[in-house]
C-alpha cells in the first residue's frame, strides 16, 4: 500500500498555500505508507532560484561546501545552494542538462531531480514528521505532487523513494506493484537506459522517459505505458506543465480526482481532498481502469 | 466507463455537538438523539457510543470528512445519519440499524453487512456490500467497480450506473441497477441474481441474460417501492444469472490445465 496526493493549480490564486495544502492532504495517507515520504514541487522560488535550472540532490553535504565543490564555467555566477533535510538543491545559470552533468561530475549523492521550475524533496520515517522537515507548510508553488510508501517490492531507502523524476521536470509517483518490471527493465537496458535503484516503480519512469525521448507526447506515452506493464497501478505523472493519471485495468488501487475552476487535485483517498477549499461545489470522481486522463496548464 | 463520485457535499455548515442526550421516542417529531462531531470525538468513542444505542435510538456524526470505518459493527435497531462524505467500509458488519450517509462513500459501504440497511445519498467507490449475507445497501448514485462482489445473501439497490465486475463471485441475494452496466457484469456468478435497468456494457463469464418472470418483476417492483427509486420500471429490467457451466469441472478442459 501506498499513498499519492498531487495538486495542479488552474490560476495563481492559492500559489501561496500550495505547500501547506499538499501537507495536510499528505498527511490524510500518511497511514498507507509509514516508512518513508517525497514530493515534487513545481514554481517554489526558494527551492527553484526563478530563471536558473535547478538540481535535487540526494546529499548531507553543507551548502557552502556543495557551492565550492561544484566545478562550474569560469563565466558562471556562484550557484545557489539550500539544504533541506537530506536534500540539497542547487540552481546555477545553466542549461538544466549541463547542471546535471556538472553536479554528477563534481560532486558525491543521487541526483533525484531537475528542471527549472521543479524541486524533489525525500526523506525516511513519518510522513506527518517529513513534511515539517522539508517546511512544506510554508512553501509555494503552482503543482505539487507527494507519495508516502510502505514498501513491498525494494529497500526502504532515500533513493528507493518517490517520486522518480528521470527526466527534467518530469515527476511520477505510483501506488501498486508492477510483476514485469524486471523484463521492462532489461529492454531499457538493451537500448541504453539505466535504472539507479532496483525499485519497480523507477522502471515505469525510465520507461515513460524514454517514450517522451522518442517524440511521443505524455498522453501516448502513458497508453504505451499501459500495454507493456503488468500489475497494478495509480501512477500520477507531472511536467511543468501536465498533470496526468492512469489506472489499471481492473483499477485495483484506489483513486479519486476532483475538479474547481482554481485547481485539479488527485488523492489515494477521499479524506485527502476534504482538506481542499471549495470541494463542496467539486465535481469529484473516481478515473475508470485504463483511462489517460491529462490536464495541461495554459 | 467514469464511475463517478460527484455529489461531493463536505460536512460542513453542521452544529456544535450538542451533549448526549440519546432520543428514546419514535416517530416524526422526536429529538435528534445523539450528536456526535467527529472533529472533536475520536472515532473508537464515537463507534462506542453509536454500538451503545438501544432499539429505536437515533445518532448523528457531524464532521465526517472522509474518515473510515464509520458506524461499523452496530447491532441495534438505532438509526444513524452521517452527515458527510463517509471513508472506507462505512456501515460495514452491521445487523438492524439504519444508516443513512448524506454524501459519498469510499470503499466497502456496507461490507459484510448481516441484516439492517445502509443508504448512501451520493455515489459510492469501490465493492459496495461486499459480502454482504443480508441487510440492504441503496446507493442512490452511481457505484464504482465490484459492486456486490461475493454476495451471500444481502440486497443491493444502485440508483446510477455500476462500475466493471459488478456481482463478481456473487452467491446469493439480489442486485438491482437503476442505470447502466460496466464490463464483465456477473463474472463467475453462482446464485445471486442481477436486474439492470440500463444497458450491460458486457457480462461476465458464466452470466447469462434469462426471460424476466412474473416474480422478478414483483421482486423488483418491491425494492424499488423501498428505496424509492421511481426513475425504474420493474417490468422492464434484465435478469441477469448463472449459466452454471462453471460449477463442474468439465472432463474436455482437461487439456488446458
């Protein structure tokens, strides 16, 4: 079992309470996945320095340490370095791939996110004592995704958490255990894409990567998905500017969708969306077995 | 097929628990009994004091929000409101009260119900009265997929339409769809019987559509009257029921095992 909570904002109106409304409907399934929690979180200006491509890297390494370590061009301005909980993110005037590169070159931890607009926060233990830690409450944005795990198919470990971001901006979170991600993940491999972790659900990312790679838009992506993985799923992909679900066929982990003209939100559970402001005049439903359904932010 | 959960009124707007004078009396003019808010009260307490109601005692939950194992394992004639959204397996293991939920419901609304009634005045998720040995559960919108799964003698009313695998494994009772039908109705059904007054999308292996007899009709007429779903004509619904070729093994399938 596994908890997923994702917001997408249709305006700027509650840009401000973001953070603090994915903490408390994180915290409604915090009981289907005790043992570890992450987010993904889409236009904050602290953890996302406006303008500049930004890196979340798996690291306890102090910011001061990480800015000098990080070997950058001579005609770079100094980065910007924030620690948060095990988490360091990194923005630099760079494109978003040769940060990439530049962090994996110079410096030691998993990267575990990039894009200019998305930060990836992880951590072990509860996810109600996490999201203090990552001062989710506080925090802002236009999109947020969270996940809270109870392990059953690989390690309890901060790279082992979601949500996989494999590709910049690009998130995905899932509730449910893939039975052919070892087959999948030999393909990938075949044809140059490397997992990191042993975790099923990393497959399903890299695999959507590599769709995305190839031309395919998220939709069509996300139905390729659909034919070659076995299991069950509620998988929740985001881009900065998508906001996708999609189920299995007999739909064997929950999920509920509910629609304002101010945003879309998705929850593992029901309890979750109460904690929205204007669920009352929602149009809420659940999404039917191997349905794509996709939002686009204007 | 979108098996929806609109309908999605929140508890809010509701008044301050108001102690616990448990109502005795019957009738239309009685006191509003028990009231209990479940911002305040834990759930335990809550099922507690509900499982404490003698016959005929009325009770409210205030504040729902979504919580699960609402009014669960009651065994008195009481009636109980949940004014809100209701969580997972509300009303579930219950015998002779009468649950009504004004909102939607999460998974399992009803499970294992033994006798008594659960009302839902929304939709419904996932297997409602799953299990169910007897009792009745009226959704009054739609249900999502495996509604009626594994059936063993309860009733279940659907005002809406029903999700896939509606009376998967069902083996005794009855199930009665006021709308359409999803994928897969009546898979690997034994003696429980569907009616459906919308369309079946597809049935299952080993359902079969059967002629509607003089007593399906009154069978239906009845359950209608009850939940009062006056949208459905009893005279024009579709039996659904086993073909019972799956009962026995047959010797000419031994090859594909």
């Amino acid at each position: 079992m596994c908890g997923i909570v994702g917001l997408h904002l249709r305006g700027e109106r509650l840009a401000d309470r973001t953070g603090d409304l994915l903490a408390r409907m994180l915290a409604q399934v915090a009981d289907r996945g005790p043992d570890s929690a992450g987010i993904g979180l889409y236009g904050d200006d602290e953890l996302t320095y406006p303008g500049w491509s930004t890196v979340s890297l798996l690291s306890r390494a102090s910011p001061e340490r990480i800015a000098s370590d990080l070997a950058l061009p001579v005609t770079c301005p100094d980065p910007v370095v924030r620690a948060v909980a095990d988490v360091r993110t990194i923005s630099a005037d760079l494109p978003v791939g040769d940060l990439v590169a530049a962090v994996r070159a110079s410096l030691d931890g998993l990267v575990i996110g990039s894009g200019e607009h998305l930060a990836v926060l992880k951590g072990i233990g509860s996810p109600v004592d996490l999201v203090q830690s990552f001062a989710l409450p506080s925090r802002h944005g236009y999109q947020a995704v969270g996940h809270t795990r109870m392990a059953t198919e690989s390690a309890v470990t901060l790279a082992h958490g979601h949500p996989f971001s494999v590709r910049p901006e690009m998130c995905l979170v899932h509730n449910g255990s893939f039975s052919n991600h070892d087959t999948v993940r030999r393909e990938l491999r075949a044809r140059g894409v490397q997992c990191e972790t042993d975790n099923d659900s990393e497959v399903a990312a890299r695999f959507l990567g590599r769709c995305l790679d190839e031309g395919n838009d998220l939709e069509k992506s996300l139905r390729l998905l659909i034919e070659r993985f076995e299991g069950f799923f509620t998988l929740l992909v985001t881009t900065e500017t998508q906001f996708a679900v999609v189920r299995d066929r007999v739909s064997a982990k929950p999920a509920v969708l509910a629609e304002t003209d101010d945003w879309v939100a998705l929850a593992s559970e029901y309890r979750a969306l109460a904690v929205l402001p204007g669920l009352q005049d929602a149009h809420v439903y659940e999404p039917g077995p191997e349905e794509v359904h996709l939002w686009t932010r204007q | 097929m979108d098996a929806t959960v609109t309908g999605a009124a929140t508890g809010t707007a509701v008044g301050t628990a108001t102690g616990p004078a448990i109502g005795t009396a019957t009738g239309a003019e009685q006191p509003p009994g028990l009231r209990l808010d479940l911002a305040e009260v834990p759930l335990r307490e809550a099922n507690d004091a509900l499982r404490a109601l003698p016959d005929g005692a009325r009770a409210e939950l205030l504040n729902p929000a979504g919580r699960h194992n609402l009014a669960v394992g009651l065994t008195t004639a009481c009636e109980v409101t949940i004014a809100g959204p209701a969580g997972y397996y509300c009303g579930g293991l219950g015998e002779r009260a009468s649950i009504t939920v004004d909102g939607p419901a999460g998974w399992g609304v009803g499970e294992n119900l033994m006798s008594g009634t659960v009302r839902v005045r929304g939709d419904a998720s996932q297997s409602v009265a799953a299990s169910a040995h007897g009792g009745l559960v009226v959704v009054e919108g739609q249900v999502s997929l495996r509604a009626g799964i594994s059936l063993k003698g309860g009733t279940l009313a659907v005002g809406g339409d029903a999700g896939a695998f509606c009376g998967f494994m069902a083996q005794a009772g009855t199930i009665l769809i006021g709308g359409n039908a999803g994928d897969g109705l009546g898979d690997s059904l034994y003696e429980a019987v569907i009616y459906v007054a919308g369309t079946v999308r597809s049935l299952g292996t080993d359902a079969r559509v059967e002629d509607l007899a003089d007593e399906d009709v009154e069978r239906v007429k009845q359950l209608v009257e009850v939940c009062g779903f006056d949208h459905i004509d009893p005279g024009n619904v579709t039996r659904i029921a086993s073909a019972r070729q799956l009962y026995h093994f047959a010797t000419h399938n031994h090859d594909a095992y």
